[in-house]
C-alpha cells in the first residue's frame, strides 16, 4: 500500500518468492542485493547496499533470520540498513518470523528495537513458524499505530475472514507454551535447541560423506 511504479523496494537476493511477486503485483521496481557466499557463510556487500538506495527507495524487505540461506544478520548489518534507511526516509519491512529458532551461539537482533526504527518498522511474525501449523495461516503485524493503520486498510480487502478458532488455539498455545517443555525452559528454547541437535547431526552425516555443508545461524524442521 503506497508503493507503486515511481519507487523501489530493496530486498536480499536470494529471496522469499513472494517479495518479487509482490512487488510485481504493486508495480513497484524489485531492487535484489545479492549475498555473498564467502568462507562458507553468507556475508552483506555493505558498499553494494549502500549504493542501491536513492530518492526513489520507499521500503526495504529485511528478511531476518534469513529464508532460504538460514543467515542471521548481524546487529552491525542491521545499524547500517537502519542508518541507510533513516538517510533516504524509507520504510522498513522486517520480516522475521523464524526469529524463535536461532541456533545456539548466535544472536538475533529486532530491527524495530534500534534507535529510530520503531517509527518506519513493520514487523512481521508466523504462527505456522512459531508451532509448526504452517497450514492455519495467522500471523501477525507489529508497528506504530499511523503504520498499523495503513495496513488495516489492506488486510480488510485482501484478507477477508480467517477462523476463529485457530485464533483462539494459537492465543492459548502463546500463553501456555512453558507447560509443555521441561522446568524452566520455554517452548521456543527448547525447539530452538532441537533445531540445533538436527543440523549438527546433518551436518555430520554429509560431512562424513564428503559433501559441503554452508554454515547456516537458523533451522526450520518438523
């Protein structure tokens, strides 16, 4: 809502598909900065960032924990697209619904929580990433109210009903999921150190048959 062919919208190649698809749908230019892979991790090109924005920049897509290369972005990445996108007054969509599945050892930074970015950050998160129901499709936005507004006039035509009682289910899932897990642990904590289990075990596996494996910060499986 707001963008159209007059601007562009910065995103991290290699993308969620339905970034590009939506940006096409608005007629907005898709700006892709590619990662590069380097020393077995996925590493930002600062200079080529930086030289992607202009006058015309209206929004970028931050995408972290990253889908699909499993990257986590580092708080010193995260100031600069904060920085940049204070400099060119452009929005901020951060989408960050693995952010409960980090791997042990790394650390995952809010791009709301940075200084000045609660003002121009939509956030976005999955309870179909969060409990594995991918298939009840809710999720949520969190932003200032003059964001959330604006995006109350798109989801009350794009997103028509959804069930109220998978609303109910996953509500409750939020506020009981401490009693499925062991003492003092929380369900996120747990998950997160099951995903960590299964990629070293992985990890292993294909090593020991002689094949690569790219260092990932994030593991999504059920």
């Amino acid at each position: 809502s707001g963008i159209n062919a007059e601007y562009g919208v910065i995103t991290f190649d290699p993308m969620f598909d339905a970034y590009h698809l939506n940006c096409t749908l608005e007629g907005a230019k898709c700006v892709p900065v590619p990662l590069k892979l380097e020393s077995n991790t996925w590493v930002l090109d600062k200079e080529l960032l930086a030289s992607s924005f202009s006058s015309r920049t209206k929004m970028i897509i931050v995408n972290t924990p990253h889908n699909p290369t499993g990257k986590v972005f580092s708080r010193d990445e995260l100031e600069l697209i904060a920085n940049l996108s204070k400099q060119y007054n452009c929005l901020v969509l951060a989408d960050e619904v693995y952010d409960q599945y980090v791997f042990e050892g790394y650390e995952h930074v809010r791009m709301a929580s940075l200084p000045g970015m609660w003002e121009r950050t939509i956030t976005l998160f999955s309870s179909g990433k969060m409990f594995g129901v991918t298939g009840w499709r809710i999720g949520w936005a969190l932003g200032a109210a003059n964001l959330i507004e604006k995006l109350f006039r798109v989801l009350k035509c794009d997103v028509f009903v959804c069930s109220t009682l998978l609303q109910e289910a996953i509500a409750g899932m939020l506020q009981r999921q401490r009693l499925c897990v062991p003492p003092k642990e929380s369900y996120f904590q747990w998950a997160g150190k099951i995903f960590t289990e299964n990629f070293k075990k992985l990890q292993k596996a294909f090593t020991e048959v002689h094949m690569p494996v790219v260092q990932t910060e994030v593991g999504f499986s059920w």
